[in-house]
C-alpha cells in the first residue's frame, strides 16, 4: 500500500485506541459509583439534586438486576461500584446472600427505614414502597365483592381474573411472601386457583393487563399502583379502581426500590452519607414522586395524587422474606402452571 | 466505501510482509486466535456441564422441559420454513423480474432488518390483541363480545412475527445470489429445454444454496438467541428458561447448562448444513454480472408480484413504522433533549466501529481458509462463529468474567511492581464491548462473505499466483471486485444489529455510553413502551443509512 493509505490506517487504528481507553479513568474522592435497575429517568433526577448540593458527582450505569451482580461478583475487589440499586427486595437479599453487600450500621437510616423495609443485618435499604394489590373494572365488580389476594382463586371469579406472568419479580415476591405466611400447600393451592380463573393468557406487563381490564376482557386483576396511576393520569376516564387488598388480614403486601453499599466500596464513608441522604425529606420526595410511589419513610409527605388513592395498612413482614423464599415461589408457580 | 477501502489495506498490511509468502502462516494464526476468543466464552458456559446438578435442573425436568423444547423446535423450524419461502421468493421476484414498483422494492423489503424484532411484536399485539383497535372495532361493530378471533400470543403468532422480522437476512443473501448468476443459470437451463419454472427449480435454486442457507442459519440463530419477542408473546423457550434460571432462580449454572443446550443445537445445524453440502462448490467463470436484462411480467402475473411484495412490505414494515412513529411523536417533547443527541452518536459510532472490525475480521478469516484448507482450521472458524447464536445477556457473562480475570490479576501484578493503583483496564473500557460485540456478530459478516467467496475457484488463485500477484494484493485485486456485495451485506447487517443489540451493550459499556437500545430497555423494563417509540424510531432510521448506502454503492439496483 502507499504511504498515504498508510498514514490514514495510522490515524483510524489512533483515534479507535483513544476510544478503546477513553472508559478509564482514576476514581477520584469526589465521586460515587452506582450500579442501578432503577432506570435512568427514575433516579437521576435525585443524584443530580445530590450532586447539586455536595458537589459530589455520581456515575452510573443501569442493567437488570442479574447481570449487575454477576458484574459485581466478576469484579470483585476490584469493583468500581460504590452502591447497587435494585427495583425489589429479593434481589437484594440476593446480593447479600452471595456476599456482594457491606453492612451499614447508621441512626439515621435506622430510624427513617421503618424495620420491615430494610435487612434485619442492615445489608441493603428500601427506599420506596412499591404496593402490589387489587385492581377491579368498576362497571362490573362492587368492591365489597373484594377482600384478599387468596380470595382471588375462590370458584366465583371463574374466567375473570387477569395476572401479569409469573417471570416478573413483583409476581414472584408476592407470592414468597405468601409462601412466608401460609406454607407451601396453601400457596400451591391458591395460585393453582388463581390460574384456573383466568380469563386470558397472561399479560406481559401491568399496564397491558390494566387496560384489558378496562376494555372488559377481565375483571379484576393484580397490579403495582404506580401503573395504575401511570395510566389513569393520562386517562382519567377508564373504568378502574384500586382495592386495598387483605386489609383485615394482615395488610397489603409491598415490595421496595432499595440499594445497599457494595462489599468492596473504595467510598464507603461518602457511600453511606449518601445512602443517609436518600432516605431524608428532599430525597425521599423526589426518588417516590417520578415513578409515583410511596416513601419508605413514613413521616414524608405523599403525592396528592397517589394519597387520593386512599390509606392502606401494609403488611409488616420483613421483606428479606421475599429473597429467601423466591426460588421455592418461582419454582410453586411452574407447578401450579403458572406462566 | 473509501475509507472502508483503505481501512482494509491497512488490515491486510498487517498480516502480509512485502513478499507476501509467509501471509498464509500468519492467517492460520490469526483465525486461531479469533476463534480463541470465542472459545474462551463457549469454555465457561460449557464448564456448567460438569457441575453437580441442582435441584433447579431436575424441577426444570420435571415441570418444563418437554414444553420448552417443543415450543423451541416448533419455533425454529417454523420460522426458517417462513423466512426460507418469503426470503427466495422475494429475491426471485425483484432480482429476475420488471414489474411496478421492483426498484423501490427490491430495496425497501431489506428495511424490517432495521427493525428490532421485539419492536414488532409489541405493535402486533398492539394491534391485534383484545384491547387493540381490530378488535375494539369488530366488538364494537357487533356490539358483543367475538365469538371467535385468533389467538395472537401463539406458537403460530409468533411464527409469523419473527418470519416477517427476520426473512429479510435470507432475501438480502439470497438476492446476492440470484443477482450475479441466476439469470444467467435460468437462461442456460431454458436453452436446455427446460420450463421456466423447473429451470428455477433445478438451476438457479441450487446454485444460490450457499447463500440461502447461510441465510436461514442466521435466522435460525436470531430465532433461537431471541428474548425480546417470545417475552412480550409470553412464549417460553429455551432462551426464557435461560433468563428465568438465572434472573429469578438465582442460578447461572443452570442457565449455563441450558444455553450450552443452545450451543449444541446451533452446532448440530452448522454441521447439518456443512454436511448437506459436502463436497459441493459453487464457482462464477469471471466477473459478476452487474446489469441483467430482467424479464418483464405482464398484466395479472405483473400485478400480482407487485401485491406480494407490497403485502409483505406493509405488514413487516409499513404499518409497525407508522404505529411507532405516531408514538414517537407523542413522547418527543419528553424524550429529545440533548442527551438523546449522545445517545444516538453513541450508538451510530459503536455501530459503525464495530461493523467494520468485525467485517474485516471476517474477511481475513474467510481469506485464510483459502490457504488453509485442513480440518483444523475448519473447525477455528466454524467456532469462531458460534457467538451469534447465544442469549446475549449469557454471552456478555461469559466474555466479562475473562476481562474482569485479566483485569484482577493484572492488578495485582502491577501493584506490585510499582506499587501504585492502576485501575481496570480491560471491562467496562470500549475494547471489552466492541470485542463483545465482535465475538456475537463474526457469524452474520462471515456468513454472507463466505458464501461470496464460494464463486471464487481456486484456479483464479492460481493463475493470479502465476502472474505474481498474491497476498494483499490477491485480496485487493481479484477477490475484491467479486466479493464486494458480500463485504457490503456483511457491514450493514453487522450495523444494523449492534443498533439493536441490547444485553451486551447494557453489560460491558463504558460509563457514559449510553444507546439507543439501551434507553429502550430503560423504558421498556417499566412498561413504558409507548415512549420507547423514540429510539426505535432513530434505531429503524439510522439503520436505513448503511441500507441506502449498500444501494448506491452496490449491484443491487
């Protein structure tokens, strides 16, 4: 080739190993390593807040749940990762469970946390509450009809049930924490129930399942409210409501968005400052607001729309449950037929 | 094309001394090596077979399997019947053929390859599901409930989903095929005194089998790798049960015993498909034909190749770009901001590196097995292709454990030599993602150049030999000028799917690498599907570039 290809070749394989190496660079105090499920637009609305007031910037990169601590775990003590964030409890017992976490023993997460919603070994942290309940069609069903999850399987809602699969994790924590509560064979017993009332093939999500119920393809049906709110926020119209589900029986079962510190934080006094800070007033409004869920904290004021929702008891169950209790809930619903 | 040019000399230059004599050698090497770093990942997953099994394996046995791997076969062998039959007829049609509409045809029905497979199953459903409009209408036309409508979220459903995604990896072959040889085989077996039809049967049909086949290979492995759709469709598959044991049983050994399942299937089809063909060669006497005299259809035959192609078109494509573009144009306002400008040169840049690294690889590999025509190196490069035909998120596992491996332990080496703190070097940097991305995508370039390169006989070496022109110049000056659609198919198909590509990218990127994919998948996983419409909107139309691009550069007017 001539010397003016060759030079061209030169300048392309250059600036492609400026690119190769432009991902390093040094760790400097002043900055916090997240690993997130939570998306994007869901949590940097509250890093930039943070970044704002301590000067303290925050890099990030967001993936599902399971490839993020397979990443953590490869990386081990070499991990750049300061925090993981995830969207439920199970995986975060999870991580705790493969020794990815590293307690944090802090009065004021300690006492802005209420216990239920952290690791009873201070591993990881809910920091928004993310309700799963009851929603009916409101032409067709009279919500005195309604009373709990279990109820859901009884004979009189032949073919007019509606549930997201049972590969998301909300379905999969829901029915742990049942198996927490009532054992394996009563369980089994109720999602069998639950599948022999379908009215359709499961939906891939809950806003998919929200509006069969609306279009009248079932009647009453599963859901996280933030859907719900989603929705109805753009569609006032439709005919849905939520049910507080098993308010007589031990309260509506919940799931958290949380995080905990990594085992091998370089950071690990700025991390916890920043996980104190989360679960503070401005933090707390802003992480629950975008998506439209409830504070971990209790003493943090709600979102006028989501309080016109109604009060609900929750269920006071630690939610390391959830994590403990997941393979054998994943495992009950393939039995069960459960898809 | 002049950059891709010289960036190719300069490829080469590296492989070739002067003399270009020991050019052999140094590509054996080199196709070792690339199939190496295939192997690496293969080695990791296959290592699960011999763990103890848990007891995740028996329940899978016991509760799922027989489902699984019907739903998987069911799934395969209905889609590349599907691709197979739409994918040839098509190229027939708009490469043999004059009828209205051909020229604009003959390069749009290549477009739903920009579309991502599950962008096309969520606006089926969309559509067509109890809540979409068809049905609202008809309930309402009624005024009762159906009695009876289609299920859509079926086996035969999503059959024909991915066969409108995916048919056009065999039309793009196929056409490259027919295009340079089939009117010329049509011909020369009509003068035998064949009919039209059986000379398409018996002469055209089998010359252009490499390319079909290749074609209906990367179908197959798209088919089989996919999550996205069968998801949406709630369509359990080997590949659901892959992510199911990992994400939600907490076990990636057992996922990596399935997914070496995976591996084995796609290596029995490679074999198959080797074997069916055995012995076979395709050769071109001379230079591809560029400008054949096409026949010209009339009246009802003209018409109706016209409506096929526009059928298909319009529901692989036309109508799932529109839906997607009415809700792109409601979530604009949300979604453009200046961060989406990184975004997408992000992801045109990634796409476009990565193209033309795995391209040129490709190229080499196939340009080696020129010279290297023993089982071994057979063997390198079939397992150098491998990658493709993997769950992306368990082939993104398994090429960051040897990263972060290296990473660990050169650390350590490092500190200690000089007793400072020198970061990570390899994962999480751009060279651990693009050579992710080289190690999926090696399959799709190397298929459709190795199918080229099968019209390259080797006396056209030989008497290139002859006349003194070998190595990089044997590459440049007579493999070259044959070979240029294939490298041209290669590039765009290779563009077009790190676009798209999602598990890999979200694994392995740098911070601040953000794409396109990667802010569908943020707002996918919740549930926001209708602002998702943005990205794949900029997804579909930068994947129309390469595609344009591949027209007017090409022979494939």
């Amino acid at each position: 080739m001539n010397s003016k290809q060759t030079i061209i070749t030169i300048k392309i394989l250059l600036i492609i190993t400026i690119f190769f190496f432009s991902g390093c660079g040094t760790d400097s105090k002043n900055e916090l390593v997240i690993y997130s499920a939570r998306n994007e637009h869901l949590i940097k609305p509250v890093f930039d807040v943070y970044t704002k007031e301590t000067g303290i910037k925050i890099k990030f990169v967001t993936d599902k749940e399971g490839p993020l601590l397979q990443r953590l775990k490869a990386e081990g003590s070499n991990t750049p990762a300061d925090i993981l964030i995830t969207v439920d409890a199970g995986n975060l017992w999870h991580a705790a469970n493969e020794n990815l976490l590293f307690p944090v023993e802090s009065e004021i997460l300690n006492k802005n946390i209420p216990v239920h919603l952290r690791d009873p070994e201070n591993m990881w942290f809910g920091f928004s509450l993310r309700v799963r309940t009851i929603v009916y069609n409101t032409d067709k069903i009279d919500p005195t009809e309604l009373s709990t999850y279990e109820d859901l399987a009884d004979n009189k809602w032949f073919k007019r049930l509606g549930l997201r699969t049972s590969k998301k994790v909300y379905n999969q924590s829901l029915v742990a924490m049942m198996i927490s509560e009532y054992g394996i064979q009563q369980t089994e017993k109720i999602v069998e129930g639950w599948v022999r009332n379908l009215a359709a093939d499961v939906y891939m999500d809950d806003t998919r399942l929200l509006e069969a119920m609306a279009a009248g393809q079932c009647d009453v049906g599963i859901v996280n409210t933030y859907y719900f709110g989603r929705l109805l926020r753009e569609k006032p119209e439709l005919p849905l409501a939520i049910f507080w589900a098993n308010q007589a029986t031990g309260g509506v079962h919940v799931n958290v968005s949380g995080a905990g510190l990594t085992r091998y934080s370089k950071n690990k006094d700025e991390a916890t400052k920043f996980l104190e800070w989360l679960s503070g007033q401005t933090a707390q409004k802003i992480f629950a607001e975008v998506n439209l869920e409830y504070s971990a904290n209790p003493s943090v004021e709600i979102d006028s729309f989501v309080k016109s929702w109604g009060g609900f008891e929750q269920s006071k169950i630690n939610l390391s449950r959830a994590g403990e209790f997941q393979q054998q809930a994943v495992k009950l619903m393939d039995r069960a037929g459960y898809k | 094309m002049k950059i891709f040019k010289i960036f190719l000399t300069g490829f080469s230059g590296f492989f070739f001394s002067s003399s270009g004599r020991s050019g052999a050698k140094h590509l054996k090497i080199f196709a070792l090596c690339l199939s190496l770093l295939v192997f690496i990942p293969l080695i990791i997953i296959f290592s699960s077979l011999f763990a103890p099994s848990d007891k995740i394996w028996e329940h899978i046995y016991e509760n799922v399997l027989s489902e699984l791997l019907l739903n998987t076969f069911s799934l395969i062998i209905g889609v590349s019947i599907g691709t197979l039959i739409i994918g040839v007829l098509l190229a027939w049609l708009t490469s043999i053929y004059e009828f209205p509409g051909r020229k604009i045809f003959s390069w749009t029905l290549m477009m739903p390859l920009a579309m991502p497979v599950y962008v096309i199953a969520f606006v089926s459903i969309g559509i067509l599901e109890y809540t979409g409009p068809v049905q609202t209408f008809l309930r309402e036309y009624y005024g009762r409930e159906l009695h009876y409508f289609p299920r859509i979220r079926s086996t035969v459903g999503i059959i024909l989903i991915m066969t409108l995604a995916l048919y056009p990896y065999v039309y793009l072959l196929a056409r490259n095929a027919f295009l340079s040889q089939g009117k010329r085989a049509l011909e020369i077996a009509q003068s035998l005194g064949y009919s039209r039809k059986s000379a398409f049967l018996k002469s055209a049909l089998p010359l252009a089998r490499p390319w079909i086949a290749g074609g209906v290979l990367l179908v197959i492995m798209e088919a089989l790798s996919d999550f996205g759709a069968v998801s949406i469709f709630n369509f359990n598959t080997l590949t659901t049960e892959i992510y199911k044991a990992w994400f939600s049983l907490f076990s990636i050994q057992t996922a990596s015993q399935l997914a070496s399942l995976l591996v084995i299937i796609v290596f029995l089809f490679i074999l198959l498909e080797q074997r069916s063909r055995y012995r076979m060669r395709f050769y071109q006497p001379g230079k591809t034909a560029f400008k054949q005299d096409l026949i010209k259809l009339r009246g009802m035959k003209s018409f109706i190749a016209f409506f096929f192609c526009l059928t298909i078109l319009l529901i692989a494509f036309i109508i799932p770009f529109i839906q997607i573009l009415a809700w792109a144009a409601s979530g604009i306002k949300t979604e453009l901001n200046q961060n989406y400008i990184k975004i997408l040169s992000n992801s045109l840049l990634l796409a476009g590196i990565a193209a033309l690294i795995t391209a040129g690889m490709a190229l080499l590999l196939s340009f080696g097995s020129r010279f290297n025509r023993d089982k071994f190196n057979n063997l390198f490069v079939k397992i150098s292709t491998l990658g493709y035909a993997l769950p992306g998120a368990v082939l993104a596992v398994a090429i960051l454990l040897p990263f972060a491996w290296l990473d660990n332990n050169l650390i350590t080496i490092v500190d200690k030599l000089f007793g400072i703190e020198s970061g990570r070097i390899f994962s999480g940097t751009l060279l651990a993602l693009l050579t992710a991305y080289l190690i999926r995508f090696l399959a799709v370039a190397h298929n459709s150049i190795e199918s080229d390169y099968h019209r390259v006989s080797f006396s056209i070496d030989e008497s290139a030999a002859s006349m003194g022109v070998t190595g990089a110049d044997l590459l440049k000056k007579v493999h070259l000028p044959i070979i240029r659609n294939g490298i041209f198919a290669a590039i765009i198909l290779v563009f077009v799917d790190v676009m798209k590509e999602m598990p890999i990218t979200l694994m392995t990127r740098p911070f601040g690498w953000d794409t396109l994919a990667v802010r569908i998948f943020e707002l996918t996983s919740e549930g926001e599907w209708i602002r998702a419409a943005l990205p794949a909107v900029t997804i579909v139309l930068a994947g129309l570039i390469p595609v344009r691009l591949l027209m007017k550069y090409s022979a494939f007017k």
